[in-house]
C-alpha cells in the first residue's frame, strides 16, 4: 500500500501472482473520512494500462474508468502522480480548484495535472457518473493542449455522448490480452483527443444544461424505447419534469418525446415484420406493444398503412430486386 496524499489518497496494489502471470494490478481510491462509500462497485468499471510507467515515453494511459458515486462523495487530490481529465455525465459536483469554486453539471470535463490541488463533491441528491482518464509522459501537457482544455478551468463539450461510447471501448479493451489491450486503448484515446478537439468549433450557443439533459434523455430513449412506453417513464428515469423534458425536445430536435419514442419504436418494428418475418403480434409484443390492435393503430398513423400491408408490400418489393 502506498500512500500519495497524507490518508487521503491510496494505492491498493494488488499483487496477482500465477505461474503464467506475475503483473500486477492497481486500482485507484479515493478516501474521505466524509464519505459513507467510496463508489458503488457494482456500477463501476476499470481499464488499466501499464502500470510500469515509463515517463520517457511521450503519453502513457494509466487508468480510464467509469465510476458511480452516491451524495456526498468527496474526492481530494494533492501532488498526484498523474495528468487526468473527469467527465461528468450526470449529476451535480462542487469543484474547488485552488480556492475557486465551480459547480459542475452534465457535460462538463475538468482537466488537472500532478501539481494540481483540489476537492470534488458530489452534491446531487441521485449521486452522479463521470468517467475519467489518467495518463502521464512527457507528452501529456501537449496533449491537453489538443484537447483544448485548460488545466484547472472546466468546460462543457457538445459530444459527451460520442466521447462516452469511445471510453467504453476502452473499458472494453480488458477482453483483451494486456499488451493488445494497451495498444488499442491508446489508439482510442487519441480519437478522443481528435473528438475534444474539434467539438469547440461547434456551436457553443449548444452548450447549455437544457442540450446536455436532452441529450441524456435522447440517450436513454434511444437505449430503452422497446421497453419504455410512457413519457412519465423516461422523465422519471432521467430525474426532470415532464413539462421540461418535453421543451427540451422541442427546443432541440422539433418533436415531442412521444413521437420520437414512438419513430423508434416504428421503425423497429418495420425491420422485424419485413426482414425477421415476424407476425404482427410478435413485432408488437417486441417493441412494447401488449394489446396488437393499439400498435396496428399507432402503426397506420404513422406510415399510412397497416403494419401487415406494409410488410407485404416491402417483402414483394424486395423479391423483384434481381439477385446480384
């Protein structure tokens, strides 16, 4: 155990030690005597790379993680080893950056650097989730500099979403063996880089909390419409009003959540009656329709024609393509 921060930061090193294997594993915790719990470990996942670091090395990824933490989570870091960039992907946090005092919401990133001294706490009443990248070399200030993110001075990106799914790839790279891993890991970092660095030079009138919550909520619909039904479930699920959730979609994509609920659900369906030959009833039941007359209602509205119409003209349709 080595400790780096006076109790408050603490290096478990966990020796692994088989006939094949003698690497060892680190993981990254944050203690605070403030903090009932230090992450909710069943909603939390690692990658480490090499944990050998070799500074002479121009960038070195160390860790990338995707961490849930409850209310009321503090995270204290001073003299840390390490380059980091956090994302917030939701909730809320207090960030005190040498004295100065942000709050952070969705779609902020926060860059720090080994010097660097400052707390984060979590002060929203659903905890959040942030991701976070830890790296070192002697070509990490530089890439910061790529990035366009200052140390110590949070921002918001339009592309959080993008940046999340390229995070989880990596995450992703532990299926791995270790050293195609780290290859692959460090590969996706750099379009990472590529994406934080041209997300500002789009529209920054985007970058407000209204876009970011909609984006969550588009998220979330997107992932979840074959077993979301009602609006009130997905306010419900992303912690907003009901009223706002349906502004923010308006604003933002010019239709209401119902009905962009409702296209995924269509077109879905369209793929399943046409292309997995399914019947009417069981393209319904797939897509969260219980009662097969309410989705041949919902159906007819919106191509025009009843679902079983629809997949016979399609399947007659494609049976003329000659076969190439």
């Amino acid at each position: 155990m080595k400790i780096i921060d006076k109790m408050m930061y603490i290096f478990y090193i966990m020796s692994m030690k088989t006939s094949d294997d003698d690497s060892q594993k680190l993981a990254f915790i944050s203690r605070s005597d403030k903090t009932p719990l230090d992450y909710n470990k069943d909603e939390s996942r690692f990658f480490f790379g090499d944990l050998n670091v070799k500074t002479s090395k121009d960038v070195e990824l160390v860790c990338v993680g995707n961490i849930k933490h409850a209310k009321d989570y503090v995270t204290d870091r001073f003299k840390f080893d390490y380059y980091g960039i956090s994302f917030l992907m939701d909730g809320r946090i207090a960030l005190d950056f040498d004295g100065k005092k942000t709050e952070l919401t969705a779609g902020s990133i926060f860059a720090y650097a080994p010097y660097s001294k400052f707390s984060m706490k979590t002060v929203s009443p659903e905890g959040c989730r942030k991701y976070f990248i830890i790296f070192t070399g002697a070509g990490a200030e530089k890439l910061l500099a790529e990035c366009n993110i200052s140390i110590g001075v949070p921002k918001k990106i339009l592309n959080i979403n993008f940046i999340q799914n390229l995070l989880e790839q990596i995450l992703d790279c532990n299926y791995f063996a270790h050293d195609t891993a780290c290859i692959l890991a460090i590969d996706l970092l750099k379009v990472v880089v590529k994406i934080l660095k041209y997300d500002a030079a789009m529209n920054p009138e985007m970058a407000n909390d209204s876009y970011y919550t909609f984006l969550k909520c588009k998220n979330f619909i997107q992932s979840n419409f074959q077993r979301v039904n009602f609006v009130y479930e997905i306010a419900q699920a992303c912690h907003i009003n009901e009223s706002y959730l349906s502004r923010f979609f308006k604003k933002h994509a010019k239709i209401s959540p119902l009905k962009f609920l409702t296209n995924l659900k269509i077109n879905y369906a369209k793929n399943l009656l046409v292309h997995g030959g399914m019947s009417v009833k069981a393209a319904a039941n797939e897509v969260g329709f219980h009662d097969s007359y309410h989705f041949s209602k919902v159906f007819k509205n919106v191509c025009g024609m009843s679902p079983k119409k629809y997949a016979e003209q399609k399947r007659k349709a494609l049976a003329k393509k000659p076969v190439r």
